[in-house]
C-alpha cells in the first residue's frame, strides 16, 4: 500500500549459466627468463590470481594480459603453483616450473641399446643420425638402426642411416612400418649399433616429466629429470604435484610423499641393461607388497630388479618401457 492504494511491483532476474573453470595447461616447464603463458577458461564473471606459492629466491612476476590470460616469468630457477579463482568460488592451480638448460650426453654400446630424448626439443633423426648422403662424423657408419614404438597404430616406426630416402620408404612399405623422422620430447627409441658410440652433446630445456599422451598397454618414453620407478608411478597420478615431493631423493628412496602410491597408474616399467644384456624390472604390486617381493620375482624371472638396496634411477637419455 502506497498512500492508501494498492501498489504492484515486479522484477525481472536474468540467470547465467554455470560455466566450470579449467587452466589450459595445468603443468609446463619453461626456461628461466623466458615467457610462461597461462589461460584460464570459463569461469563465472572475471577470474583473478589469488594466490601464489614458490620454493626458493624471488616471486615470480605475474601479469594479467587480458581476460584470463596470465603471463609468469622469473629470474632464476624456481617452481611456482598459482591459484585461479572466480566470482562464485571455484579454484584452478596451474604450475610452472623454471629451469636452466640441461646437457644430454649419449654413449651406447654394440648391440641394442633402449634410449629416451630428455630434452623439450623433438630429435630429428636425419640430424642425429645421418644418411647415406649426408653422414655424421662417427655416427652413421656405426648405427645398424633406429626404431621408435607408435602406441596408438600399434606398430614401429623405423629409420635406417644405411638406405636412401627412396630404399627406406619401400623397405617399411613393404613390412608395414612407419617411416621414422623424429622423435618428440620424452619419448624413448631403441638404437641397434655395430660398436659404441659417443653421440655429439644435445643441450636444451629438460622435457616434462608426465607424458602428456598415455595409451592403455605399452609406452615407450624418456624423463626429463633422474627419478626412480615408485616416483615416476605416483608422478603419473598426480601430474600437478611438487617435484620436491616427488623426486626421490637418496635418503628418501621409497618413502616418496607419504609412501608408495596405493592404486598404481602403471602395471610394469622396464630399463634394458644393454651391457648386462638383460631387463631391468619394476613391478608396483609387487613394490606394494614390501619386503623382498619385488627382488625375489625379478631373480626367479631372470631380471635385474629395481628395488630399495639397489637405489636405482631412471636417468635422462635412457628409454623405458611402462605397460599401463
């Protein structure tokens, strides 16, 4: 009532659909002084930083270029998690980790020898290997072949320094190969040589830990940084944890984060020794288990094991298998 009179009021709500906030790249590794690019997606009304955290020296520097748009940048190696958020509350993390950048030197013996490109930079293999017409100096005339698993057709890709362009397209033709030209960032490749070969040093920015494309089965892949299995495995169901808390380190072997990951993302992971000429072996139930579980298997199996007494890595330029 208004003054004695009946008086009507109405309004009228406009609703916004919900929109589910996510980081473009959850997990990058760039190098120090370099540009570290984060977009933020969806949202409801404008999404800020609204947290930072770091493990040594300075902060990074943080800007926001435009909407959801966040660059970072930092002065010397560092690792930092950054918290998105939006008006309703949600949250996104987004991790980038600085570094410097990292030598890889390769040596292999006569035989097979099981590899892994540790660096962000694909390795081409006409560069790395040579040809016929184009020869690197103490390479070519050594490799027998090259060969890199291609999960996802379930067949090899194959190159071979000794044939030309032409012999080598027929040659995987013929055998239903694929022709391999390159082998990406922490991917992992077999090499069959006639003698040892110290490879030509490859520096760049170490490649990401977490492969960023798995396949159900067998995976052929490399690491960026020396890791063991258990915490390559834990690594792998956490792509956004802390390296800190997931390296393992010499006096926190196993014990990685709490302990051994309880629901393993992978079954098996396997190293080739290629002087011993045998398997080296991980197995994470069996790692579960505790004890000598996993050591006991290996030996009855003929493997080497990788277990606690034998503190054992997996190193940069070495490949290994992971059936997951």
């Amino acid at each position: 009532m208004l003054n004695g009179q009946p008086v009507e009021r109405s309004w009228i709500f406009t609703t916004v659909a919900y929109s589910t906030m996510t980081v473009d790249v959850p997990y990058q590794r760039v190098g120090v002084g370099q540009v570290a690019r984060i977009v933020v997606s969806g949202g409801n009304q404008d999404v800020s930083q609204s947290g930072i955290n770091w493990t040594t020296g300075p902060a990074p520097q943080v800007v926001k270029v435009s909407s959801g748009i966040f660059e970072v940048r930092a002065s010397s190696p560092v690792e930092a998690t950054l918290t998105f958020s939006d008006q309703d509350g949600q949250t996104q993390e987004a991790r980038v980790s600085f570094v410097n950048p990292a030598s890889e030197t390769t040596t292999t013996v006569a035989g097979w020898n099981l590899l892994g490109n540790s660096l962000q930079t694909p390795m081409v293999v006409l560069d790395r290997f040579g040809h016929v017409d184009a020869p690197v100096a103490g390479v070519t005339d050594k490799v027998i072949s090259v060969w890199k698993w291609l999960p996802t057709e379930m067949r090899w890709a194959y190159y071979s320094p000794t044939l030309t362009a032409q012999a080598l397209a027929a040659e995987t033709v013929k055998v239903g190969y694929a022709v391999l030209d390159r082998i990406e960032p922490g991917e992992g490749y077999w090499v069959n040589t006639k003698t040892s070969i110290s490879f030509p040093t490859r520096t760049g920015l170490p490649s990401p830990t977490v492969p960023t494309v798995l396949t159900k089965g067998w995976n052929l892949l490399g690491v960026g940084e020396a890791m063991t299995p258990a915490a390559f495995d834990k690594t792998l169901g956490n792509p956004v944890m802390i390296p800190s808390a997931s390296k393992c380190m010499l006096t926190e072997c196993w014990e990685i984060a709490g302990g051994l990951v309880t629901t393993p993302s992978i079954k098996s992971l396997w190293t080739w020794d290629a002087t011993a000429r045998k398997w080296r072996f991980y197995g994470s139930i069996l790692a579960l288990q505790g004890g000598t579980a996993l050591s006991d298997y290996a030996a009855t199996m003929g493997y080497l094991p990788y277990d606690m007494t034998e503190n054992k890595y997996l190193h940069t330029g070495v490949g290994f298998w992971i059936n997951k």
